[in-house]
C-alpha cells in the first residue's frame, strides 16, 4: 500500500514531537539520594555492631571452663635424701575403745565432755540405781536368813531343850510303870473271873504303847544331846553360799550403774545424753545405745596408710619413717613401720601399713592427715636443703610414657612437659619441667590441647 509524502513527513513530525516529551529525573534522583543517605549509614552502623557482638561471642564462648591449682613448692627436709617412698594417709588411735554398759538403765549423770583426759577407773557415767539397790537388800537379807539358820545348826540344842528332853524320859518312864502295874492287875482280875478279856487286852497294848513313848523319849534325848546330823548342816552351808553368791551377783549390778574408765586417754566422743537409754549390745533393744563414751590413749598414735602394691616392694617391717602432719607443715615426727596388713584388698590394688609415731604430741591429733616419707637404709647426705616442686595428680596427663600438665597463661593453655618423680598423698614430685607457682589446669585436662583458649572458674 502505497502513502503520499505528505502523510510521510506529517509523521515524522509527530515522532519528533513525542520524543521530545521526556520528563528531567535529575532532580528527583538528587533529593531520593538525600534521603536515602541516613539510612544507609545507620544500616551500616548496626552491620558493624553486630559483627563485633559477634566476634566477641565467638572468641569468649569457645573458651573452655577450667580449674586451676598452685604448682606447689616444698622445702626439702634433710631426710628427703633418703627417701624411698612417699605417701598419705591419717592418723590413727593404736586403741579406741567404746566403753559400754553392763546392765540396762537410764543415764542419770555424765561426767566428761569431749576432749577430757580420763585415769583408769575414774566413773564417766551412772545410771540410776534404785531398782539395783532393792535388789541387793533383797539378796542380803535371804544371806543373813540361811547364815542364822547355819549358824543354829552348828551351835546345836540348847541346855533348856536337853533338860526338856530328859524330863520327857523320865515321864515315859513313869507312864509304863503305871500301865505294868495295870496290867499285873487286870491279869490277876482275868484269872480270877472277875475281870473280862477284853479289860486285860486293853491293859497290855496301854502298857506296849507305855514302852514305846519310852523309847521314842529316850531317842529324842540323845538326837538333843548329839545335835544335827553332818547331812543337815552340810545342806546349810551350801544354801549360805548360794545366798552368798546371789548377793554378790547384785552388789556387782548395782556397782555396774558406775561406768568406769576402763583405760587411761582422752574422750574423743560422748555418745549418750542424760535420760537415755543404754544397754549391753548382747540386748539390742531397739532405740537404746551400746556405748556411752570414746575413749583412746593419744600418747600411742598411729598412720594408717593404704601403700599400691606397685610400691609395696619398696617397705618393710620396722623400716623408719619421717611423719609431716599438713596441718603443720613444718613439723616433724619420727617413727617406723609397726604393722602390715596379712592381706591386700583387692578391689583398690593396696596393702595397709600402719606407721607407729614415736614422739606423738599434742598437736597430732586421730583423723588428721599426714605425709609419711619411708626412709632407706642408707646414711643422710648432709648439704643443703633442695626445694621440691609438687603437683597436683589431677593436673598430670600420661600419654606415650611422658608425662605433661597444661599451664594456664592468659586466657589460654600450654603444654608443658614434665618429669614425675614419687608420689605423696594426691601429689607429685616433679623433678623437671616446673619452677612452682605455675597455675595447672586440673579439670578437664584430657580434653585440651596446647593454646586451647580456657576461663578460669572461681
């Protein structure tokens, strides 16, 4: 289809004018960039913020919570030279004793308190006693019974009764004299006729019965003369004993009310109360108590220790000992291997011995802890004390057949190795590798490794 020029040029026309219809943004771009400018710079504020939160979080979060303990240091003693083997244990009463009661009852008085010292038979506790007391009257008064009765025995018929006896003879007597002539009588009457049979056997058994009271009084004479048969006096001389014992029996419960030291020491506790109840342990009556005190004599001390049987080698019966109570460290005791147990317990690998301390004093005390460092037979090297670098056996790691601790410094660890020498208690002996006063990590150290960031717990 064809157009005229005309319509040609009228359209470009129209094109022309229509391009020339476009709208000015540089205005607008220029007010929508104020604008916008604040914004963006508070966004990129906040971005900055949040990635130093973040990183602070990172760095501090990641950081292993751990315990830290002193790298001890101790000052050489001069048997440490010597020593073959160190090792903890407590301080031990050669013998306590729980002193207990003998007979049941209630506490009535206590006279010690914890601490005391005690001598030998000084009374601890009494009980009350007045059922005890009746008791013993009770049995003194059947004793006083069966000795009177002995003692009439042994003293025999008084003069009186002898006369009384004889007195009874000689009416016996005269009794048969009537009844003899009686029947001399009534036998005459019989034969004459005048008497019948019946009165003259009558007459004969009152004269048999005449002669037998007769005997029977002349016995009973000479049983009064005579006095008690030997049976019978026997027999009261062994009821005088029984009342004997039995008294003795009460006076024994009675004195048992006093609870008695049975030892000389010092009460280490008081078990009872006024108003409570005690009893043998034979008994066992439920609620009552057994024991009424603790005693034990601290002039004979001992340190019980449980030695590994890897160590055990080392020791022996009588082998001397050096004795460092912690609680007093610069205090020494001497002593030596008194006892060995005849069995190791095999459920913690150890052998008990026990370390008799030679000069206890009063600042050792049972129950307390102490080192004891077993000496070798060979002479001291005099020179100077050697400090001893300690550590402790939770901060060590074995591995590979070294040995080495973590060091805390800052807020991260290092590795340090060392070289570990004898055991004392819950510590080592380092010989290598520390200086003492290093902060070691004890908790968790199995999970560090060297440069390990860490915080330290309170």
């Amino acid at each position: 289809m064809s157009t005229s020029p005309k319509l040609d040029q009228e359209q470009e026309d129209l094109n022309q004018r229509l391009r020339s219809l476009k709208i000015d943004r540089t205005d607008e771009t220029a007010t929508v960039t104020r604008v916008r400018s604040p914004k963006l710079l508070l966004i990129v504020l906040a971005a900055v913020i949040i990635a130093a939160a973040m990183a602070y979080f990172l760095l501090f979060s990641t950081a292993k919570p751990v315990s830290v303990t002193e790298v001890k240091l101790e000052n050489g003693a001069g048997s440490s030279a010597n020593t073959v083997l160190s090792a903890s244990g407590y301080v031990v009463a050669h013998h306590k004793t729980e002193v207990g009661a003998k007979v049941m009852g209630r506490v009535a008085w206590i006279g010690v308190e914890k601490g005391d010292k005690v001598q030998q038979g000084q009374v601890l506790v009494r009980l009350e006693d007045t059922e005890f007391r009746a008791q013993s009257a009770q049995a003194r008064a059947n004793l006083a019974a069966a000795q009177a009765r002995l003692d009439q025995l042994r003293t025999g018929s008084r003069p009186q009764e002898k006369l009384k006896d004889r007195a009874g003879v000689l009416q016996a007597q005269a009794a048969l004299t009537n009844a003899e002539a009686e029947y001399e009588r009534a036998e005459k009457l019989y034969r004459a006729g005048v008497a019948s049979k019946a009165e003259l056997d009558r007459a004969l058994a009152d004269r048999d019965t005449a002669r037998a009271l007769v005997e029977a009084a002349r016995q009973s004479s000479a049983m009064t003369d005579i006095g008690p048969r030997p049976e019978e006096i026997r027999a009261a001389e062994a009821q005088v004993r029984q009342m004997k014992a039995a008294l003795d029996y009460a006076d024994t419960q009675l004195a048992n009310t006093e609870i008695k030291a049975p030892v000389s020491g010092t009460v280490l506790q008081r078990i009872v109360e006024r108003g409570e109840m005690v009893t043998p342990s034979a008994f066992g009556e439920s609620g009552a108590r057994t024991s009424v005190v603790a005693l034990a004599d601290l002039n004979d001390l001992q340190i019980e220790l449980d030695i590994s049987q890897v160590d055990f080698a080392r020791l022996k019966m009588s082998q001397k000992a050096e004795i460092i109570p912690e609680a007093f460290p610069n205090l020494r005791y001497t002593g030596y291997i008194a006892e060995i147990a005849p069995e190791a317990n095999r459920a913690k690998a150890t052998v008990q011995v026990k370390v008799k301390v030679e000069n206890p004093d009063e600042q050792l005390r049972p129950e307390m802890n102490a080192r004891v460092n077993f000496l070798s037979d060979a002479p001291v090297t005099e020179g100077r004390s050697v400090p001893r670098v300690m550590v402790p056996k939770a901060a060590v790691v074995k591995k590979d057949g070294g040995a080495f601790v973590f060091i805390v410094k800052g807020n991260k660890v290092e590795q340090r190795s060392i070289r570990l020498g004898n055991e004392s208690g819950d510590f080592y002996y380092v010989l290598e590798g520390l200086s003492g006063g290093e902060s070691a990590v004890t908790t968790g150290v199995d999970k560090l490794s060297d440069g390990d960031t860490v915080k330290v717990g309170k």
